[in-house]
C-alpha cells in the first residue's frame, strides 16, 4: 500500500486491511522471484506487506527487494536462533520463512518459543524435517507411503544394480556433489571424495517437481506438478505445468504422511519405459521455481497473505494453468559497499554532498520536500470551514467552531484513527452524502502548504550544477498536482511523475512505489544511467526497493517530523 494510501485511510476512515503485516525470509539470497510474488500478491489481496530479508551477506540480491534489509550470522553460528528471535521481537514479525534447507531443523525445533513471542514459522515438524534431510530416510518414507521410490544403497560394497548410478551426499541438496558413475571402478572413485554419501540407480525419463502448499493444519491448498525441462545447479530454468492427475494422487498420500505446514516442494522421475513415478526428494521450504507455479494461479503466496490476515483458505483443484511454459533468467543488481542500505541523513540538505558525482537527482515528495502533516491541516481546515458554516445552529455547544472540529479532526489522526468518521460519530451525524462531500473537500482542497526555504535554495544549487532534477510521488494526480503548484516546485525540477498517472483504466496502487516503472520512465527522460541517478525519500519501508534495486544511490531522510518516521 502506497504512503499516500495510508495517510489517506488514518484521513478518511477508509481502511480496507488488517494493518501492516510484516513477513522475514531467511537466507533470501537470490530468491527475487519469491519477494516479487508475495509484494505481487498483496496488492492483489488489497493487504499492506512489509517484507524484511535476511541474509548473512550485505551484497546478496534479494535484499534490494525487501523493505528491511537484515544482516545476520551465519547459520551454524550459536547465536543465529537467538539473533532471528530478537530481530523478530524488536520489529513485530508475524510470520517467518525459511528458503534454505541448512537452517530448517533449527527453525524448526524453535517455532514453539518463537511462537511464544508472537512470530508463526512457515516450516514442518522436526521429524518430518529430519526425514528430509536424510535421503535414506526419505527413501523408507515414500515406501511407507505407498510410492515407488530408487533402491538407496549406503555402500558401494553393498551396491549390486545396473550402471549408470549416482552418488550424492546422504545430507545434501541443490546438486551439490552429486556425481554420475557409469563403472564399479568409477564409483569407487567417486565415493572416496563424497562423505557419507548413498547410491541410487540411474532411472531415465523426465523429472518432474511438484509445488506443493498446505494451510497451517497440513491441509493441501495447492499441488502444482511441472516438468522440469531445463535445470542448472539443482534448479530449474524452464519448467512447463503438467496438470496430471496421477501425480496429484500420489502427492496427496505423501501430504496425509508429511502434514507440512505451509511448502514442500516433491521431485519425482516419471521412468520412460514402464512409465512409472520414481519419487527421489522432498524439501520442505519453497523450491527455487515455487514462484512459477504461482505465476501460473497456484498463488500460494496469496494464501500466506489469506490466512496472516484470518482469511479462509482452501483447496483448488488444478489452478495453475495446464501447459504453460515458463524460462528464467539471471539479471544483474548493482551493490555498492553498502549493500542494499540506503544513505540515512538528518537533513535534507546533507544530501548534497552524496550527489557530488551523479548527474541526476530525484526526489520524493511528501515529508521529503515539505512536511505532510502541514497538508494534512490544510485539508481539515478546510473541511472545518465547511461544517461550522453548515452547523452554525449549533455552536452554542463549542464543539462545532472551526476550530474545534480542526482540532478533533487531527487528534484523532494523530492517533491513526479515521478522522472524519470519529468527528461525525463524536457529532452524532450519521449523514454518508455529507461525509463524502467532507472526503470530495480534502482530496481537491488548493492546500495552504509551503517549500522550506532551505530546501528551495537547495533544488536552485542542485540545478545551478548541471544536474537533472526529478519527482516521483505516489498519489491522486489532481491533489498531488496541487501540492506541486502550491510548493512552487513544477518551476523548480526538471521532470515530475505521480505514479498514478501511468496507470490508465488498471489498479493505480499497482503503479505506485515500490514498483519501479516510474523510475525507469525518468531515467528515460534524463537520458542517464541508473549508477548516475541519486534517490531521496523518507519511508524506509516502500521509498527503496525500487532504487536500490536497479543500482541507484539511495538516500533515506529521516524527518524526524515525517508521518512514517518511526517506521523502519
């Protein structure tokens, strides 16, 4: 949800979510794809997301696409549980998820005490994920279940099935030291460099991974089969949904064994000649191309949104669409030395100094250039205009002077409450077309706002030096027009968007901050480089990852009198 959106609910008393939900990944590393459809899905669900990511490294990618960046340590380090549950604690996380197998049987064994202080983990029960990490043990459970599953050998002594056969750790995933052998003397060879390692016959024929999601009572939501068509490393490039409904019969006996809570992802091999499924894996996190069932209808991540916000959630047969056709790619994220963090400064003219090598400028408008709260009182001095001149009569009682309905109209949105359906529930006034017409006032008023001076002499030294100025503000485009011609600013920069503006007949909340058009049509404009452009806003949860994420230099202002300054 866009600032201007909230400021405008605490205003109007046009609340339509829960409030915020704030969401930690763990380990996003280069999980971009599964920040962008949970982001994607909120708006869709019409619920506020903030979205914390944690890595151990400053430079992995994922952490310009959340709204918090996290540092964390290493997970074999004593204090990385005890680190999660603090970061969890001190920013209120409802819900935690891991992306990564190294850490699911810690998270796992502390869902009870992380639960305790008010943080859900999305992640299985330890023994289920101890059977997963142990390839000999996810062997014995697909018999048990009833599945066809490779003969596992602990040995190579013990090992008396055809060639070719593969090698991999008994522990390990994402392909890592998994080898093919084509001769005893070669899986000799191989078997002295992988530790603790098992065998399992070589089955030819095409290998299929099935995105699975339940609710948090093991419930199934979703079963996605997809084929894999192209893998590297363990994870897929091009994938094509495969609606079969053998497959999902058999997935349904390993979710009645499993219970999962929330993901697991199963992979199969459908033998070529007998046509048969070999089941070889299960992880129980997201896989790497979860998103792409997403993408195709199984939104599992919705679901997630659905069920934080108390929302009923249940199974739908076949959602994603049968036969689509998906191909990833990598792209490249500038990392400068800090990482994903944003500049903070103290004031706005401090970032002068920040700009002394780039060729552009681009700023933020509300609580960055002026102080909102200022239009905010400008709007309700004009709808307390209105209402005492309508409720002259009534003034005898002193509640209905201009400037006692001013003065309850910004209490209550000091206090995050809907201003004007607390001032007419106060009044007793139950009329709807009036408090419409008092919402019409607010949203077209010619605000009585004014550019600080400081920040005037400011943009006139930035733009005396050669570099392009810029304004992208989220926003009704008539009452953002407004502030921009009461502040003076069209004369002032170079070039100005109000995201909403490049909607046309689509959702406008889908264009504003922190999607990144608006950043890419400036660029276009200033016919310059993103490493070239500088970013300057003042809400550390949306403002940033739009910037940081195409390689600006970002620059949070921290007005300490900003309607979202506590925020972080």
């Amino acid at each position: 949800m866009s600032q201007g959106r909230m400021q405008e609910e605490r205003t109007m008393g046009n609340i339509e979510s829960n409030g915020v939900h704030k969401i930690l990944f763990t380990s996003v590393g280069r999980r971009v794809e599964l920040l962008q459809a949970f982001r994607e899905a909120a708006k869709r669900e019409g619920i506020s997301l903030k979205i914390y990511a944690a890595d151990m490294s400053d430079t992995a990618p994922a952490l310009c696409f959340g709204d918090v960046a996290v540092r964390v340590c290493r997970i074999s380090d004593e204090d990385y549980i005890p680190q999660l549950s603090r970061i969890c604690k001190e920013n209120g996380i409802d819900l935690l998820i891991p992306t990564i197998d190294t850490d699911l049987l810690k998270l796992s064994r502390a869902r009870a005490d992380f639960e305790r202080d008010g943080t859900r983990i999305l992640i299985s029960a330890p023994d289920k994920i101890a059977l997963c990490r142990d390839k000999r043990l996810t062997y014995d459970f697909f018999r048990e279940c009833g599945l066809r599953a490779p003969e596992t050998f602990d040995s190579v002594d013990n090992y008396d099935l055809s060639f070719p056969c593969f090698v991999k750790p008994r522990d390990g995933s994402s392909s890592i030291n998994a080898f093919r052998a084509d001769s005893p003397e070669e899986l000799r060879e191989i078997a002295k460099r992988v530790p603790d390692y098992i065998i399992q016959p070589f089955i030819e024929g095409e290998e299929y991974t099935v995105d699975i999601f339940c609710d948090l009572d093991g419930n199934p939501v979703f079963i996605t089969p997809r084929v894999r068509v192209a893998v590297r490393s363990g994870e897929v490039l091009q994938t094509r949904i495969a609606g079969d409904d053998v497959i999902v019969a058999e997935c349904r006996r390993i979710i009645e064994a499993f219970e999962p809570c929330g993901p697991i992802t199963v992979q199969l091999i459908r033998e070529k000649k007998s046509g048969c499924d070999h089941y070889i894996e299960i992880n129980p996190r997201y896989g790497g191309g979860a998103p792409l069932s997403m993408k195709a209808g199984a939104d599992s991540a919705r679901s997630v949104l659905r069920i934080l916000a108390g929302r009923t959630t249940a199974y739908q047969e076949r959602a994603a669409k049968d036969g689509r056709m998906y191909t990833r790619f990598d792209q490249s994220i500038y990392m400068d030395a800090r990482g994903s963090r944003p500049v903070e400064i103290g004031r706005l003219t401090d970032v002068e100094p920040l700009a002394a090598d780039k060729r552009a400028v681009v700023f933020d408008l509300d609580d960055t250039l002026y102080d909102e709260r200022d239009y905010v009182r400008s709007g309700f001095a004009q709808i307390a205009a209105f209402l005492s001149e309508l409720w002259v009569d009534r003034q005898g009682s002193g509640l209905y002077s201009k400037k006692a309905i001013e003065d309850r109209l910004y209490d209550a949105f000091e206090s995050g409450e809907p201003a004007i359906d607390r001032l007419f529930e106060h009044c007793g006034c139950q009329d709807d077309a009036l408090r419409a017409r008092c919402l019409q006032i607010y949203r077209e008023h010619v605000p009585d706002i004014a550019l600080p001076q400081t920040h005037r002499d400011l943009l006139v030294r930035l733009r005396q030096s050669g570099r392009k100025l810029g304004i992208i503000t989220d926003g009704r485009v008539d009452g953002q027009e407004n502030k921009l011609e009461a502040l003076g600013l069209k004369d002032l920069v170079d070039e100005y968007i109000v995201t909403d503006s490049l909607a046309g007949r689509a959702d406008v909340r889908l264009f504003r901050k922190p999607n990144p058009l608006a950043f890419h049509v400036i660029r276009e404009r200033f016919g310059v480089s993103f490493e070239d452009m500088i970013y300057v806003g003042d809400n550390i949860r949306k403002d940033f990852q739009a910037p940081s994420s195409l390689g600006m230099t970002a620059v949070w202002y921290h007005n300490e009198h900003g309607i979202y300054s506590g925020e972080r």
